[in-house]
C-alpha cells in the first residue's frame, strides 16, 4: 500500500511517497508552491520530478502552510495571564500569532484588527467565576467589524451568552475557559476548534478546495504535524519505545520555531512555581529570528559585535554582506566568509530562540531563607535535541553551532537543556510523519528511527 504525504508549505509543496507494508520512504521531492494561480501545478511538478503520478498512490494525506499559514490574533486579560495562555493554545494548534492584545480594546486596536485581516480571533480573559467586563467589552468592540473571519470564545464563563449575543451575526465556536482558575490550563479543546476551523474554512480561503477534494482531506496545520510527529519521536506507540523528553528546533529563513516535549516542572524543593503551568508540548515561534527574511532580527537580538566575535569577520565585512543579503536572499554560502556569517547568524538565532522558549529562576528571599521563583519549563534534564531548517543541515560545524542553546553553568538560572543526543532530521520528514501518524503511528515511529539521524555530540 504506498501513501503519498503531502506538505504545502510557503515556498515549498513537499511530498513524501512511502511504502507502509516495509514502512520505508521510497521517493521524495519538492517545487515551488503555486498558491497565487492553481496549487495542483506545484504538487503536480513535485510529482513529477518523484516519478509519479497522483493515480499511483491508494491514500493521500496533506498538511499546509501556504500563502504565509494561519493567522491569528488573540485577546485576553492580563499579558502574564490569560493573554500568554491564549498565545499557548494558538501556537501549539499550529497558528501563527500575528498580535496579542491585553486589556480593552480600543479604537486603533481595531484599525490593526482590520488591518491584518487575521485568519482567526481567540477571544478570552478572566478565569471563571472571575473578571467578566473585559471580555465582554471586547466582543462589543469585535461586534462593531463587518464579520469577515471566525472568532473562538475560551474565557470566562459567566460572560460566554453576553459576548455570543454581542457576536450573533460572527461565526463564533464556544470553548471551556482557557483558564478557568489562576493555576490551571486548559488548551486542549481549544486547540481541537482551531484545527476544525483551519480545516472547515481556511483551507478554502487559501485556495487549496480543489486540491482538497482531490486529496479528501487537509488534515492540519504544517506546524501542528511537526508537533503531532515529534509527540510521536518522545513517546513512540504502544509497540515501539519513544527517545524520551526532547527539544526541536527549526531554524528557517523567516523564523526560529522551537519545540518542547518535557514536563519542565521545578526539579528541587526550593524552587516554586510563578505564573502559567506551561503544557508539556510547547511551540514557540520567533517572528524576529530568521535566516535571510529575519537577519536583522538576529543582529539585534545578540548586537553586532556578537557576531564579529562568532564570525570572525569584521563589521565592515558584515554590514557589506548582510546589504547583499537584503538585494537577494537566496545566497547560500559558497566560502569561507559566508560559511562564517551564517554559522554566527544561526547560532545566534537558534540561542536567542531556545532561551526565550525555556524557562529561568529569579531569586526570592523569603522567612525561611532564599528560594527561587521559576518561570517557564525547566529543561536541564532534557536528553534530546531535534534539529531541522536548511541552515542546520547544511553546518558542517553542526555541534559548534548548537552548544551556543545548550545549559551553561556559567548562566545557571537560565533552564536551558543539557543535551546528551542531537537528532537530525536530514530529510525533512517530520511533517509528512506527523500526517501519517494520525493513521498509522507505528509505521511513521519506524520511518523516523530510520531516517532521523543520531549525531551524538
């Protein structure tokens, strides 16, 4: 039975052509996705340069991130609260958030709201039993837009048939309360209805409805099957053993997407707990953190003279290159001063993406003396990394660049992993697992042993 897997991303439609009986991947190519005239013709040229031909495969099953992914703007209460919460849940489904906005809105939030046109609106604030005018507010607010995109409600629940009244003219799906008490996280269902809503509406904004009823169905989000396919890697099926807790990392020309499967709860008795429990399986995404598209995000984050220090070149030099880059961001390296830009400005941006996703202690000095407050995931006990992005792949100092995002001891309180195993995802077959575990996990884990490299380090 051969299967045929399908990514239409942003630039790229992948497909991956794999035989389930052998759980072996036997063909797999790429071109340019044609989401501005007919998708079909970049899946049909991918096809081709496989050697097939869509008549040759028994199922199909697809993911997308075409035309920039799904976009999504989120309220809440609190920025600490109920606003990180919303980012959480809206990450971890495979959205893409363009703005969180905290508190009321207010005018010129609206004229950014009509601006951005999102893809969908996660509409919360306040725990249950708790804060009720906000939310309401907002939904009054949101009621004054000419409808035009579907809003979820996952906030309090004594304001949820207010703001449904306030929104009767909007496609509104009601979720339990993202955060229905101060400590406690619920972002499952919420989840589920971003997907529902990416499938029932966005796949046909985006114009990839024929291609669906070709292919019966696009079952998610590119980024949510990386998460559902390294879910799997961390803990395997009930044939096949998991690698245990991991951190991935995919480093592209736009952004630095990180993700965690770890517990990351305090490992010792002087540390408390501060803020959100975050979900074991996170998904951060730096917007700032990119290759070509990002570069400068990188710059600034780090600040110039750390990448003449990990480059090795000197500011002049980089200021020339990273103008060239701006004029045309498909340079890839081809000697040794690329090699050395783009190794400081990928160890940069995979450091700076990995520190924001992990968590950090902060010193607390209470009665009984000093503790520590954490906030975030603690990842020191992490064994696993995951790495994929063309960048990475292509590093011929892989190691190097990574130990920059690794623990430092020097930096104790900064709960980065310490990594005893790097995975490399040398082929690019995380989405197109994360697809085919919804239908046969164990083949995808048997595929993925196979084809994701262990490096050590």
């Amino acid at each position: 039975m051969n299967t045929l897997l399908i990514d239409f991303g942003s630039t790229f439609t992948k497909v991956t052509a794999v035989d389930r009986q052998k759980a072996e991947i036997i063909g797999r190519a790429q071109d340019f996705t044609t989401v501005d005239t007919d998708i079909q013709i970049g899946l049909n040229n991918a096809l081709e340069k496989m050697g097939a031909r869509l008549e040759d495969f028994s199922e199909f099953y697809a993911c997308s991130s075409a035309a920039g992914g799904l976009k999504m703007m989120v309220s809440g209460l609190v920025p600490d609260l109920t606003a990180k919460a919303a980012r959480i849940a809206a990450l971890g489904a495979g959205a893409k958030v363009v703005h969180t906005f905290s508190h009321e809105l207010i005018e010129e939030d609206l004229e950014e709201i009509k601006r951005i046109k999102p893809d969908i609106f996660l509409l919360c604030g306040g725990t249950d039993g708790g804060n009720r005018s906000c939310i309401e507010h907002n939904a009054k607010m949101l009621a004054t837009l000419q409808p035009q995109f579907p809003i979820i409600y996952a906030g309090n629940r004594a304001a949820q048939a207010t703001c449904k009244e306030q929104l009767k003219e909007w496609d509104v799906s009601i979720c339990k309360n993202i955060m229905p008490t101060l400590d406690t996280l619920e972002i499952e269902e919420v989840q589920k209805v971003i997907r529902n809503c990416f499938i029932r509406r966005i796949v046909e904004a985006k114009g990839l409805s024929t291609v669906n009823q070709l292919l019966g169905s696009i079952a998610m989000p590119t980024p949510s099957a990386v998460l559902q396919a390294l879910h799997l890697f961390s803990k395997g099926t009930k044939e096949i053993p998991g690698m245990g807790e991991l951190v991935a990392v995919d480093l592209g020309g736009a952004t630095t997407d990180v993700y965690s499967i770890a517990k990351g709860a305090p490992s010792q008795n002087n540390v408390i707990y501060k803020g959100i429990q975050e979900p074991e399986e996170k998904r951060t995404v730096e917007g700032d953190l990119g290759m070509r598209y990002s570069m400068h995000g990188i710059v600034e984050a780090v600040g110039l003279d750390e990448i003449v220090e990990r480059s090795g070149l000197s500011e002049e030099e980089i200021i020339d290159m990273l103008t060239i880059l701006d004029e045309d961001k498909s340079i890839v390296p081809a000697d040794e001063r690329w090699e050395a830009l783009d190794f400081a400005l990928a160890s940069s941006a995979v450091s700076v993406a990995v520190g924001r996703h992990a968590g950090e202690w902060e010193e607390v000095y209470t009665p009984v003396g000093l503790q520590y407050a954490q906030t975030g995931k603690d990842l020191r006990d992490v064994p696993n990394m995951v790495v994929t992005g063309g960048a990475l792949l292509q590093s011929n100092r892989l190691d190097d660049l990574l130990s920059y995002s690794y623990y430092d001891p020097m930096n104790p309180y900064h709960l980065r992993p310490q990594v005893k195993d790097l995975w490399v995802d040398q082929h690019y077959i995380l989405s197109a697992m994360g697809v085919l575990a919804d239908h046969d996990p164990d083949v995808a884990m048997k595929i993925m042993k196979k084809e994701i490299l262990n490096v050590k380090h």
